[in-house]
C-alpha cells in the first residue's frame, strides 16, 4: 500500500479499537514528534501504522527511541534517596500502548523494571520475548497476537505481574524454560474469550449437555509451560476462560487457581474420543511418553479440583488418567503380542511369560463396574442389571430344591412335597435379590456344587457393587 508523510498539523488515528478519551495521552506519550504516514487517507504515526509492510528500519528507529526516553529518566532515577525514587519508578512506564507491531518482532535480552503496558498493541506476526527480564507489571489488556508468542527462558522476578486480559492469541503461547516468581493472571471478559474464536460471544453460545456454554477454540492456540520453573504456583490465576487439559503438563498444576474455568475433553463419551484428542494434540507437539504425562496431569488437576470443592470436575480429570492408564496398557499388550510372544517361546517358558503379560484384571473389573468409582449412575446400572437380570438367568438354569414356605421345611421334606429344577423367573428375581442382601433361605437351596458357587459369587459381588456404588456418591459431594 502506498504510504506518503504528511507535514500538515494532524494527529495520529491510533487504532479504531481505542477510546478517544486514551488517545490523548497515547498520542503525547507514544507518538511523540514522529512523522504521520497516511494509509487509506488515515493519518498514522510509524508505530501505529497497521501495515505488515511498513519499514522495519523506520520502525525500529521509532521504537528505539521509546525506550531510550524512559531509559534515560531511569538513570536519572538512580541518584536519588531510595524514598523519592520510589516515587518516581512509580511514575515512570515503558509505554507500547496500541503500537502495531511488524511480523518477527523481538525483545531478546532487554530488562524492563517498570511498569510496561503494552495494553491495545497489536503484533502481526510472531513476538519473541526470549530472555526478557520483568521486574515490574506487565499488562498485555486486549492486546492482539496474530502469530506465535515466545517467552522462553524469560524472568518474571518476584515484583513481576503479568497480566493477559481480554487478550487475543491466535498461535501457540511458550513459556518454555521461563521462571516465575511473580504474578501471572489470564482473564477472559466478554466479549473476549482470548483462547476461542471471536465470533463466539455470549449471544452466540451453544449449550452441551452439562449446561455449559460451548465456544469453538482456534485450531492453532496452543499455551505450552514445559519446564518452565514456578515458585509460587497459586500466584498462577486462570479465570473465565476455556482451556484444554493437555496444556498443563510438565507444570504441576495442583495449587494454580482456577476460577471460572470450562475444561475442553473431560466429560467422555462411549467411544472415549476425548482422551484420544488430548494425546493426539500431545504427540502433534512432540510431546514424548505422551500418554504417561498427561496421566499425571489429569491426576495433579483432579487433586487441584477436589482440593477446591470442584468434585464433579475432579471426578471427570480421574477418570481421563484412568482411561489414559488403559490406553498406555493397551500398548504394552500390543507390543507383547507383537516383539514378545512366538507359540514356541509360550511353549517353553508359558510360566515366565504369563507373569509378564501386561494385563490388569482388577483395572478392566473397576472400569466396567463403577467407571473407576465416579459414576454413580453406571455403578447403578450395572448392580441392577445383575441382580434383575444375570443372575436371575442363571438360576433359572440352576437346579434348585423348593419347598412350600408355608411349612417347615422338616415337615416339607418329611411329606416329599419340595420339587427339583430352575426357578420361574419371577422367583428367580426374589432369589437374587435375597442372595444379594446375604439373606438365606431355606426353602429354597441349589443342589449342584454350580449354583452353589454362583451363590458365593453373587453374595461378593453385590455388597461390593453397592460400595462403589456409595463410592461414586461420595465423590460426587466430598473428598
């Protein structure tokens, strides 16, 4: 686009998006004496002009000039008494307020020790903060990042606080080896959600099941703190916004707060697709031993959840590591199938081979019981199906001896009155229900050594069906 300076007394347009009560002092504090370039018949100094294409170096130059400004009033600061300067660091800001930024723009290295606003800025392309040191606020309130933003091995020192409010991220947020001793705050506002597209307000919100609004994330936003070093995680503050679970590996999020939060992928379905999508994002990252960590993930939010009262939340982050747990299991019986057994290796070492086989029947047992204790209604369901139906099929196959109740069984047996064979189905259905509230009964016994096993068996199973039953209740209101 053509651009051509203008030497007529006008002022700067800013940005459209900015009230005109805050121009006034952008316009004195950022646009300073620069030159106005015109774009589309709109006056713009060369910091806020909003063309990808304007020139770097006149960019940079203007830029520079910024914090030379304020670099210059901090040495002025350093020969005063401790008191007045104080005062005056209070009073002075690296002002970057509503500044369009060129696309690869980078900060390497610099040291910020006062207030930095970068409130309104716009980066067109990536932004790399590699190796900044923040010794004071940081606020990026709307501010708009169109590529990807870098924070690696950057310093918030304990003074810091970082605040990304009503932000608009577009790519992958990397804290990779950055250091937190201070503040980090993510706010989500209406209409702003930072993390999900912009056309999704709260006028245009689609309601799930759970009664959860459900807003469509931006395919590329990624908020990656691989080992990035956290001193005081409950300085770490997420509020209203929507997150995916699989960001938070390799943080230990047990104390970050959450306030207000809708986790992405933790309600399961039948085919549980949820847990597949967080570790295919996992593994399109590079992540390696993808599964084992967000394993451990889920379980250090689920803990961060019923640490806070959140337990249905707690309940669903247990169950993905559970199901995360199968998942990594399946592998290893895929890999034993495939690198471990031959039918002459079983032949010759079947014992040996047993012991290693990587399945856990107490794991399948506690999943299709209960859901591993967080369900109640599946624990429900499955106590009801087999004292109504299972056993109550199986004793209708089972040969059982039946007495009249009206009289003693001595006098029963005594007149040969008690028959021999299966239970109708209705009384099949008592005999169940007695045998799972440990009740004999003497007129009616199995006269096979089968259907007095499957008596046993069913006298275990439902006590213990109906405590993963109260499980799952519990968890649902307590700890």
């Amino acid at each position: 686009m053509a651009k051509n300076k203008m030497m007529v007394k006008n002022l700067c347009h800013v940005d459209s998006n900015v009230d005109e009560k805050w121009k006034i002092g952008i316009r004195e504090k950022v646009c300073g004496n620069f030159p106005l370039l015109e774009l589309e018949g709109i006056p713009y100094c060369i910091l806020h002009l909003p063309d990808n294409n304007k020139d770097n170096d006149e960019f940079n130059q203007a830029f520079n000039k910024l914090i030379e400004n304020t670099t210059k009033e901090l040495i002025k600061v350093e020969n005063v008494t401790e008191i007045e300067k104080e005062n005056l660091l209070s009073k002075l800001t690296f002002d970057f307020r509503a500044i369009c930024f060129p696309n690869r723009f980078r900060f390497n290295g610099q040291r910020f020790t006062v207030f930095t606003n970068f409130n309104g800025a716009k980066f067109l392309g990536d932004v790399l903060f590699n190796g900044v040191v923040f010794d004071a606020t940081i606020s990026f309130n709307s501010t708009e990042f169109n590529g990807d933003v870098e924070f690696r091995h950057t310093i918030f020192s304990e003074k810091s606080q970082l605040y990304f409010i009503q932000t608009d991220f577009e790519r992958r947020i990397d804290f990779y080896f950055a250091r937190f001793s201070g503040y980090l705050l993510f706010l989500g506002l209406q209409p702003r959600e930072i993390f999900v597209n912009k056309s999704s307000t709260f006028t245009q919100k689609v309601y799930s099941l759970d009664k959860r609004p459900q807003y469509k994330f931006k395919p590329n936003v990624i908020l990656d703190f691989q080992h990035c070093k956290v001193e005081q995680p409950n300085k770490i503050i997420f509020n209203s916004l929507n997150l995916y679970p699989n960001w938070f590996i390799d943080i230990n999020p047990k104390e970050i707060t959450f306030t207000d939060v809708w986790w992405e992928n933790i309600n399961n379905d039948f085919t549980k697709s949820n847990v597949k999508t967080e570790l295919r994002k996992l593994e399109e990252r590079g992540i390696r031993n993808s599964k084992q960590l967000f394993k451990i993930t889920c379980r250090q939010l689920a803990e961060n959840a019923e640490n806070n009262g959140r337990f249905e939340e707690a309940s669903s982050f247990r169950k993905l590591a559970f199901e995360t747990e199968r998942l990594e299991r399946k592998d290893k019986i895929n890999k034993w199938w495939r690198e471990e057994f031959t039918p002459l290796s079983f032949l010759m070492k079947s014992s040996e081979m047993i012991k290693k086989f990587p399945y856990d029947f107490a794991h399948f047992s506690y999943r299709w019981s209960s859901a591993y204790g967080e369900s109640w209604r599946w624990a429900t369901f499955v106590l009801l199906l087999v004292i109504f139906l299972v056993f109550p099929v199986i004793y209708i196959q089972t040969n059982f001896q039946s007495c009249p109740k009206e009289k003693p069984l001595s006098i029963s047996l005594g007149e040969k009155s008690c028959t021999t064979g299966g239970l109708p189905f209705g009384e099949a259905i008592i005999h169940s229900l007695t045998t799972a509230t440990l009740q004999n009964v003497e007129y009616r016994k199995p006269t096979t050594v089968w259907g007095e096993l499957w008596i046993i068996l069913e006298k275990i199973f439902a006590p213990l069906q109906t405590a993963l039953l109260a499980l799952a209740i519990r968890r649902k209101f307590m700890r």
